[in-house]
C-alpha cells in the first residue's frame, strides 16, 4: 500500500474555538443559547473578535469562489477524486457536501476534511468514537486499537510496518527475526521483533509503554536520543524532541483496555484530547486560558462525561450542558 505521511499544521486554541462557534451558528441559527454563549466568548478577549472575523472572511471569499470558479454541479467527490485519482471518492461524498462548505473546511485546518480524508483513504482499520477493536494480523500478530483510532499497514516479504494515524493502539507482535515490526506515528518510529506493547498518538505527544519484550523508540527530530525500553517502561516524546522515560505498574499501560485514563502533571488540553475520543457529542472550551491548567488523576473512560465533571471541580471550571455539545469556561 502506498503510504501517505501528509502532516496538518495545527491550528490554535483560539481558531479551534472560532471555527467550532461557525459550525454551530450555521446548524442552530436560531438556538437562544448557543447565541448567548457565542456572544460571551466573543466578548472575552479581543483576539476573539480577530480570529472571528478572519474565520467568517474567509468563508465568505471561499464560497464566492465556489459559486464563480466552479460549475454548479461540481461537488467535493469530483475535488477529491482529483487529488486522489486511484480512489473512487466521487459515489462517497456525493450525497453529502455542497462546494461552498467543502471548501470552508478543506482549508480550514484539523476540523477540515483533510485528516478525514486521508484517513478514509489510507486506513486499513479504524474505530469510531467510543469504540475498540481487536485486529488479528497476517503474520499472526494482533493490534487491538482503542477509541477513534485508525492504522495504515504495510507488510511485504521483508518487512512489517504499520502507520498510527491516530488513536492509541496496544501491539501483541509476533515474533519475526527477518522482519522487524515498524511502528510509525508523526516523527517517531517504534522498532520491534516480537513484544507487546501500547503507542498512544496524542495532542502534542506520542507515549509507548511496554508491557514485555523490549522496542527501540526513535524520533526524527532528535535522532542522536534513541531510547531502548524495557517490560514496564514508559515514555512520552513531544513534538519539539523532549523525552521522559519511567518506570510504571503493568496496569498503566494500555490503561484503556480497563476503559481508565490514568493522568500525571498533563495539560488539561492533552486530556480533553484523550476523552474527547470516548464523547459523542462536541466539546467546546470557550477560554483558552484551560488548556494550560495541569491534570492529575484517573478518569473512567465509559463516564467521559462525569471525568470532566471531576476535572472541572477540581479546577474551578464550569461546564454547561446544551445537549448537542457541552461548553467549558473559567467560573
């Protein structure tokens, strides 16, 4: 299988926030309540009130575009056929999506159609929100990927690699002396013969904890840091080359398959990241000042909910419920 390594810039909390606000007014144009609480985020900084209006300009010129530039009954499908000709996207989307709102979130990064896409397109397996599945591999190997995660796999006579695109996803390999198991995630490679081990694709990290064996980890962005774990390590990478490596109980790692979140010293926009895979209704942080408050604790994962509850009295932070999403601030 051809492998993809396309990589989306992320945006900020601040335009996440903007661009979550457009999706809802469009849906609920007459919701009292999502209009109140817009009005108050828009009123709290005003760099809200920047990003606002970069976000609701561009969506005006992107579907300006879409009305001048394109044929009436040109539809996201044909775009995406085009990008991606070996693929027969066009009876898929279809049915679903006018040009004006595929443009809007073509460009308009993480919440875009893009990731979506190229997962659509690449994944060999895949979960959804709130669901896990046990994947039994061709060379007797086992993967067993947890909420909202998705692989891309490539095996040949020579070698055995597997691309996390996101998620988290507990390895059970079988052991090969000629073909070594190739975990890549982003920048980080996880190298193995045969062991069982978790790799957790996170907001602005990757973990891997070992349950037995031992896997070689190493990161493009600081190459000259190998790290050779062992049973019952555990390491987190960031995105800028930080390494930590400690030593943990057993049920740390892989945690989830005890649907548990096990958090120490996280920012709490790392562990809204995490539960954000088990909830199925959109979550909104309305003050970007949150994502920096530090977590600690350990959260069940089938009560997402209810963790964010303990997290918010914890914090003082007030969560609203809406029924179609839940908004978080500072009280």
């Amino acid at each position: 299988m051809k492998h993809s390594d396309r990589r989306i810039e992320r945006r900020s909390t601040t335009e996440d926030a903007a661009i979550d606000w457009f999706i809802l007014l469009e849906e609920y144009p007459e919701d009292p309540q999502v209009r109140q609480e817009f009005e108050s985020w828009l009123n709290q900084h005003p760099e809200h009130s920047n990003v606002w209006k970069r976000v609701t300009q561009t969506s005006s010129l992107l579907g300006q575009l879409g009305q001048e530039s394109l044929e009436p009954n040109v539809n996201t499908g044909e775009i995406a056929q085009l990008a991606v000709a070996h693929k027969s996207l066009f009876a898929k989307i279809r049915p679903h999506l006018t040009v004006g709102f595929a443009c809007i979130f073509l460009l308009l990064s993480s919440i875009s159609l893009i990731p979506h896409l190229m997962i659509w397109i690449y994944a060999d397996h895949k979960t959804d929100v709130a669901q896990s599945k046990e994947i039994r591999l061709q060379d007797g190997s086992k993967i067993y990927l947890s909420a909202y995660s998705a692989v891309e796999l490539n095996f040949a006579a020579d070698q055995r690699k597997v691309n996390l695109m996101r998620g988290e996803v507990l390895f059970d390999v079988a052991p090969d002396a000629d073909r070594p198991f190739v975990v890549t995630t982003g920048d980080t490679t996880t190298t193995v013969l045969g062991t069982r081990f978790n790799i957790n694709k996170g907001r602005s990290m990757v973990s891997v904890g070992v349950e037995h064996g031992h896997v070689e980890v190493a990161q493009a962005s600081n190459l000259q840091e190998k790290l050779d774990l062992r049973a019952f390590e555990w390491a987190s990478l960031s995105e800028h080359g930080k390494q930590v490596v400690r030593t943990v109980n057993q049920d740390y790692i892989a945690a989830w398959r005890q649907d548990k979140l096990y958090v120490e010293d996280q920012s709490f926009e790392d562990v809204l990241f995490q539960l954000r895979r088990y909830m199925k209704i959109p979550v909104i942080v309305l003050d970007p000042r949150l994502m920096s408050k530090r977590v600690t604790g350990v959260f069940n994962l089938n009560e997402p909910r209810q963790s964010l509850d303990a997290i918010s009295a914890a914090h003082s932070v007030q969560l609203r419920d809406f029924g179609f999403f839940v908004a978080i601030s500072m009280i």
